[in-house]
C-alpha cells in the first residue's frame, strides 16, 4: 500500500485523482491539498510515499516545492503544459502526467512508482550513523529493531547497539519501507527480524516490543501479506 498526497490548486482536477486513487487498491489517499504550502506541513504529519504534484500553482510553484523539500517522497508531476517536462525529470521524479490524462496513463506512472520502490527495497542499503565520536555505516539487513527515548535513538543489530541522536521519524524514513514497520510512538521493527507477534507483543531474540494501537493496523498489513 502506498499513501498518497494531491497536491493541485484545480478543484477539478484533485476530483479526477482522488476517483483514480480511488479506483486503484493498492493506493491510499491521505490528504488532497489545494496549494504547496497547505502540503508542507500535511507531509511532515503524513509521512506519503508518493506525490502527485501539480507544477502551475499560486505563490509556490510545484518545482520550487519539490525543490525545497529535504528528502521528497517519490513524485508524480502533473500539468498542462509539456515544457516543464525535462526539469521534472531533472529533479529525479517518478513519471510526468500531461493534463488530461486517462486513467490508463495514470497507472503506467504508478506502475513505474512501485517498481521504483522495488528497487530500492532489493539492493542493499546503508545507514550511516554518528555514535560515540565514530561514523558506522551499517545495512539495513542487520538492523533488528530501533527505539527512541526522548532525544536519543538506539539502533539494535544482531551484534551491537547504537545510541545517537535523531528523532525516530526521520531515522524510520531513512529505511526501505516494505522492510521495517512502526510499531509504536518508540520503536521501529524489521519485519524479518520478527519471531513471532503474541496479543500486542512482538519477540525478536531477547527483546519483547509492544504495538501501539495507532500503528497497528497498518503494521499487520505489511505483517501478514
């Protein structure tokens, strides 16, 4: 499942994507927003994994959001005018709409979006972490679990733990996200790690992990499919 943003200033336009996501299961739409600036602060809470970002609108243009953005989500422009397309692509998005598009066209670039995700989630990455005055690179495959006690998180690996300081958010968006799962406010799990849940308790070696009651129902979507 991937959550997703609307980010377009024409009321008729956030209709066509809002019945297009609709009619696309795999896709769950968040928050439909009216301009750049409404979509900042919707996607610091909601955390998407993809936008379908409109480039001619008032005051912020979609460019200059995505620009402006630190470490974007993927992104799906969306526009009426075919001159904007190389910069889009310049910027690293996922695929490039031209108004009006049907909905054939529309799952071609959500296609490209998953497989995107696909990628990233298959070959290995790294994690670099300043702890103790040293730099570790670490891979994600040998990350058990990370919690968070007030300003400070501690990523566990099957042969060491890590205390640095992050907040568990930003860290959780650093990680393949088919790979791991929020569980709770404080901790963040990698799903092949998990030996087996019991009631709101995860076991994974040693350690007993609760479940938050806001967090899960989307961790047993990725926990049982």
């Amino acid at each position: 499942m991937m959550r997703c943003i609307i980010i377009d200033d024409e009321p008729a336009a956030r209709s066509v994507l809002e019945q297009y996501l609709a009619d696309t299961p795999e896709l769950k739409l968040v928050a439909s927003c009216k301009n750049a600036l409404e979509a900042r602060k919707v996607i610091k809470d909601r955390d998407p994994d993809l936008l379908f970002l409109d480039i001619n609108m008032p005051r912020l243009s979609g460019i200059d959001f995505l620009k402006s953005l630190n470490r974007p989500p993927k992104v799906i422009l969306t526009t009426a005018y075919s001159e904007y397309a190389l910069e889009g692509y310049e910027l690293d998005v996922v695929d490039y709409l031209l108004k009006p598009f049907s909905f054939e066209r529309f799952l071609k670039a959500v296609d490209k979006a998953w497989n995107k995700e696909k990628e990233s989630e298959t070959a290995e990455q790294v994690v670099t972490i300043k702890a103790d005055g040293k730099l570790y690179r670490i891979g994600v495959s040998e990350i058990v679990f990370a919690e968070s006690k007030g300003d400070y998180i501690t990523v566990h690996t099957k042969e060491k733990k890590l205390t640095f300081n992050q907040t568990l958010k930003d860290f959780y968006r650093q990680l393949p996200e088919l790979l791991f799962s929020r569980v709770h406010k404080s901790y963040v799990v990698s799903l092949s790690r998990i030996e087996y849940l019991e009631g709101n308790i995860i076991k994974t070696g040693s350690h007993s992990i609760p479940v938050g009651k806001a967090y899960k129902e989307a961790f047993m979507k990725k926990y049982t499919s």
